[in-house]
C-alpha cells in the first residue's frame, strides 16, 4: 500500500510571507500531482511532475520531485489570501491506484 | 470545454434510505472515478468506470455501487444509509484510465450529502 504523508497538516501564515509543504512516501512513484481545493469546489489540479529531480514553477509556486521519486515538495513564496486552501498531493504508482495525501490546510491572512 | 459537473450539489437523506448520484465527465474523457471526503479520513477512493467497466476498487462496502453509461456519465449509488456516509462526493474525470500515465484528474464541484 502506497501511503503519502503531507506536512504540515495545518498552515496559518500572514500575507507576504514564503511557505513550504511536504509530501513524503515511502514508494516510489511514477508521477506526482498536485491540487488545491477552495472551499465548497473539487481540487483544481495544479501541476504534474514526473521527473526525478524535477522543478516546476507556476507564478510564485514552486514545485520540486525528489530525486528518487518518493517525495515532493510544494513552496509558496510571498503568499496571498488568494493562496488560501487545501493543499493535496497524489501520487501514481504504474499500474495502481491514484493515491492522495491527507492535504495541508493553508491559511493566508491579509 | 465544459468542466466536470455533479448533481445534486446538495443532499440531505435519512438513515436506511438509498441515495443516486450522478456526474457528467469532460467532453471526450472516458475514465470517471469518484470519491468521499471527510475531514476525518481525507480523500478516499471509491472506484474508477472506463469505457462502460469498473477497473478499480477502493475499500468501501458494498453499500456504495457505480456505473457507467455509453456516454461515459456516470452515477453512484449508496443504499441503507448510515450517519457516517455523510461526506463530499467527488467525481473526476480523465483522458486516461489509471495505470496509463500520469492519470490527471479533473474534478467536479462535489455533491454534499447529509445522513440524518
């Protein structure tokens, strides 16, 4: 069974400050996903990563895959209320279900 | 392209009674997969339709039933009804069915179901 940690489960942070979420396994995966879910709404996927070592970047989100796929990482930098949700990771293992994370919840206050 | 969408939004059931809910995937995608979301258990899955077949199974009883049309809508079904049933249910949809790439979801707003 492929188990997904995420950490912090619980961020509150004030508005122009930088944060990072954890997303920890033990299994290695083939790709690595990550979705933000806004109260009331489905989580909205927000990036693929599928190469080890990989950093993307969406505006001010970075996102990095550990080197041996069993990792990743999420960093907010200088952060808005509009950053505010669940922060859920999921990982693909080939051939197996789609796990996901508990979720970060993140909390931007102006 | 239309987005994912789910009906009802909103649920209210008593216990014992039986509850359908539907989800109409993205134009042109054939895997559906639902999910409950509970803040105590997180994201759970339920299971995944392709093309009219379930592939997978989470671990839910079998209370909780599916299944997909031709048109690759898809409904779930939950009968006896318990209190801890109450839950988001989430539908979402993909271009490829899961163990085929990266397996992006897209997902639909949720039917928010309430067991009293």
């Amino acid at each position: 069974t492929q188990l997904l940690e995420q950490s912090p489960q619980f961020l509150s942070i004030q508005e122009g400050e930088n944060l990072t979420v954890y997303c920890n396994s033990s299994s290695v995966f083939s790709s690595l996903q990550w979705y933000r879910q806004e109260p009331g709404e489905g989580p909205v996927l927000l990036v693929t990563v599928v190469t080890g070592g990989e950093v993307k970047k969406l505006k001010r989100l970075t996102f990095q895959f550990g080197d041996a796929r069993k990792d990743s990482s999420l960093h907010i930098t200088a952060a808005q209320p509009g950053d505010t949700g669940l922060y859920l990771c999921a990982g693909v293992a080939a051939g197996n279900k789609l796990t996901f994370g508990g979720g970060t919840r993140v909390l931007v206050k102006p | 392209k239309a987005g994912v969408t789910q009906t009802p939004r909103y649920l209210i059931k008593t216990r014992g009674q039986q509850v359908t809910l539907s989800c109409s995937p993205i134009s042109g995608h054939r895997s559906v997969s639902w999910y409950q979301q509970t803040p105590g258990q997180g994201l759970q899955f339920l299971f995944e339709y392709f093309s009219e077949t379930q592939r997978n199974k989470g671990n839910f009883p079998g209370r909780f039933s599916g299944r997909q049309f031709s048109n690759s809508r898809s409904e779930m079904n939950v009968s006896t009804l318990e209190l801890g049933d109450s839950a988001l249910y989430l539908c979402a949809s993909s271009l490829v069915a899961q163990g085929r790439g990266s397996y992006e979801q897209y997902f639909g707003p949720g039917t928010r179901l309430t067991v009293t």
